[in-house]
C-alpha cells in the first residue's frame, strides 16, 4: 500500500489506468488464438482442410512471433509519433484483424488466419508502449510501482481462458473475435479522449536511433539476457499459447470426465480453458513475486532456483507417465517458477543498463517472443514426428539447462564489475 500511496499528487493517475487497461486488453487479443485452437481446427476440417501439428504451431506462434519484432518498431513509433498515437495505430489494426477473423467466421481459411495471427501480432507489440505510455509522467524513484501496475496487463490471457471456450460454445468460435473487437473498440475510443502524453515540463523525449539498439547488441551481456528472458517469458507464453492444445490432445478422456456431460465435447474445450487459465495464473501473478525474491537474495541465486525447479519438472513431465491431476500440478509450478524468473531477470537488467533501460526492455521483449515462439514450434514438432510431447519437454529442459550454464559463467564478472556499483542485490 505505501507504493500506492506514493503516487498520490505525482503523475497522471487516467493515464496510469488508460495504459493497464490498453495493456490487459491488447495481451488477452494477443493471445486468443491458444484457447480458441480447438475449435479453430474443427471449423477449418469442416472447410475441408485438416491442419497438421506443425500448421497448428506456426498459427500459434506467428502472434508471438511479429509481436516480437513489432516491440522495437512500435519503441521507434513512441520516440517520433508519442506514445499515445503509436498506442491508436498499432490498435486500429488490432481492430481490424479481429473484425476480419469475426465477419469472415466459418468460411476463412488457413492463410487469411495467418494474416490475422499477423495484426493481432500489434497487441503484443503493446508492451513497447504501455509501459512508456505511463512511466514517462512520474519520477524515478516511482518507476517501479508505475511500471509494475501498468505490466498488470499481462493477466489479460487469463481471462481468454476463462471466458473464450465457454463464448465459443455458446455462440461459435468467430464471435470470440466479435466480442474482442468490440471491447477493443471501447478501449481505443477511451484511450483517445482519456490517455495523454506527457509535457516535456515532466518528461523530454530523446529519441533513439539505430546505431544506439547496435551498440548494445555489440555488448555480450545484452545476449546473456536475451538468453534468460528467451527462456523464462518465452517459457510462460510458448506455454501459454499451447496450453490448450497440449491438454486437448494428452489428456481429453480424464477432462471429459469432470465435464457435467461425457458426451459434450464443449464441455471438454470448456474445462481445458479452466485448467489452462489456472496454470496461467500462476505465471501472470507471481512475476512481482519474483523480482522481490531477487531483491532479497540477488537476481543469480534466484534465476538458479527458478530454472532449476523448472528443467526438474519438465523432465518429469517428459519421462514419468503422469495422471490428470499431477500433469496440472507440475504445470501449474512450471509456469509459477517461470514467471517468478521473469521478475527476476527485470531485477538485473536495470542494474546493468540503467541508462538504456527503454532500449533493453525492446531489445530483451523480443528474445522473449522469439523465445515464445521456438517452445510453440518444438512443441508442434514434437507432436507431428512423434505423436507426443516427451521430446519436446526435454529439449525445452535442455535449454534451461543452458541458461543455469550461463548463469555459472557470467556470476562472478557481474559480481566483481557492475555489480559492485548496481545497488542492489546480484
């Protein structure tokens, strides 16, 4: 509470609540694809056209993929257009992939839903704006409350678990799209009359160029970054975004059997989007849980327990014949563990590149998405070549593994160079 009560009389609190509600909604646009997957599929089957495992990733992960990239074009946009302009274009289309897929409806095919999963690449893009959107009217020392409630938004894929299976089922999959694009539509119409840019009395913009994003991929520790972030937010949303999927797929029978009717196969969709959205959560709400932790016992130790609790249970899951129950169990830590290590990550990196922090969180936000979007493919891989997910768990431990690796090698120079005047805890 004494954060909250920090910010009284700073700032501009409509603003503040503009950039989370633009932010929550673009990350539950972002990811609708995933909960919606099965039902998808079934509607183009009925077209005639029977996707593969590996289609099913690449639409999957083609989001998280332009996401990815569109963060540094969308960063550009804020320093030459402002951030609320960048914020209004990059929704418009937004707007209008989720209009297409809507009206379209039954009769779109496989290649128009690539398009889509293209636009709707703009609202992951959104983390690029939001952030600065708000953070840019107060001060430094409340930068870490700020951002931390406007990053709330990411919370926005829990709610597309919980609530697109059961719209699809009682309406059909399309009018999952209609109901985004109309709550989008009321987001932009309240961002443009409520949202403003901040006065360069508050905040004087500097804009970047592209020899600055050059000369920090030149710097080895940017790539270290990459890599942890690759591997703890690429984890939570490669997850994320095939969580339905991997379910529906593993372990169907045992959710028919918590559906109120064997026979109801939207039950079963239904009951997915539950068990999905539960293992989420967990991710989406504990990320501030682990930047506290890395506050306290410093980023390293805290990114060696993180990933080694999860390259543990992703061999589990890959080795050991698991019930219903126990599957969600060791997913639900999965994802907890990994969004804890995203907290973690953001504890160092403004340690390391205070001054560049708006070019790292562009430059490290996409590893994340590039991230997201190699689990999803692995993951389809796995399935399409060996009719299952063992291998690509443990190809995803394998990675873990590596980052624990690269932790091992850079602790020491972080501890005795940068470290030694960061201030807070390595």
């Amino acid at each position: 509470m004494a954060g909250f009560k920090a910010l009284k009389g700073q700032g501009h609190t409509p603003t503040l609540f503009m950039a989370f509600l633009y932010f929550d909604m673009s990350f539950m646009v972002w990811t609708m694809l995933g909960p919606l997957s099965t039902e998808i599929t079934e509607a183009l089957a009925l077209g005639g056209h029977m996707m593969t495992a590996g289609e099913k990733a690449t639409l999957l992960s083609l989001p998280i993929l332009s996401g990815a990239f569109l963060r540094i074009l969308l960063g550009f946009g804020v320093d030459k257009l402002g951030a609320k302009l960048t914020a209004l274009l990059s929704q418009s289309v937004v707007i209008a992939a989720l209009l297409t897929a809507y009206f379209l409806g039954d009769s779109i095919t496989y290649n128009v839903l690539l398009i889509v999963a293209l636009g709707l690449g703009f609202a992951g893009a959104s983390f690029a704006v939001a952030l600065p959107q708000a953070g840019q009217w107060y001060p430094p020392k409340s930068q870490g409350i700020v951002l931390g409630i406007a990053g709330a938004g990411n919370i926005g894929v829990v709610i597309d678990f919980l609530f697109a299976p059961k719209i699809a089922e009682l309406w059909g999959w399309s009018s999952v799209f209609g109901v985004g694009a109309a709550m989008a539509i009321i987001v932009f119409i309240a961002y443009a009359f409520i949202a403003k840019n901040a006065p360069e009395s508050v905040y004087k913009a500097r804009p970047k160029k592209l020899s600055d994003y050059g000369k920090l991929l030149k710097d080895k520790d940017t790539w270290w970054f990459n890599l942890f972030y690759a591997v703890s937010f690429g984890g939570f949303v490669g997850f994320a975004g095939y969580m339905k999927v991997y379910l529906m797929s593993t372990y169907q029978v045992d959710m028919s059997a918590i559906g109120l009717d064997v026979l109801d196969e939207g039950n079963v969709k239904v009951v997915a989007g539950y068990f999905g959205a539960l293992c989420i959560f967990a991710g989406a709400v504990l990320r501030p849980v682990g930047g506290a932790i890395a506050d306290k016992m410093g980023g390293v130790k805290s990114l060696y327990f993180f990933f080694g609790t999860v390259a543990a249970l992703a061999m589990v899951n890959a080795l050991v014949p698991l019930p219903f129950w126990l599957a969600i169990v060791i997913l639900f830590l999965i994802m907890a563990n990994l969004g804890m290590a995203n907290g973690a990550v953001f504890q160092l990196v403004p340690q390391r590149f205070g001054k560049d922090i708006g070019i790292m969180t562009g430059i490290i936000g996409a590893a994340g998405g590039l991230g997201g979007t190699a689990l999803i493919k692995t993951l389809g891989w796995s399935k399409g070549a060996f009719d299952g997910y063992a291998t690509g768990f443990m190809i995803f431990a394998a990675v873990v593994l590596v980052a624990i690796a690269g932790i091992s090698l850079v602790k020491t120079r972080w501890r005795t160079t940068w470290g030694m005047k960061a201030g807070g805890m390595i």
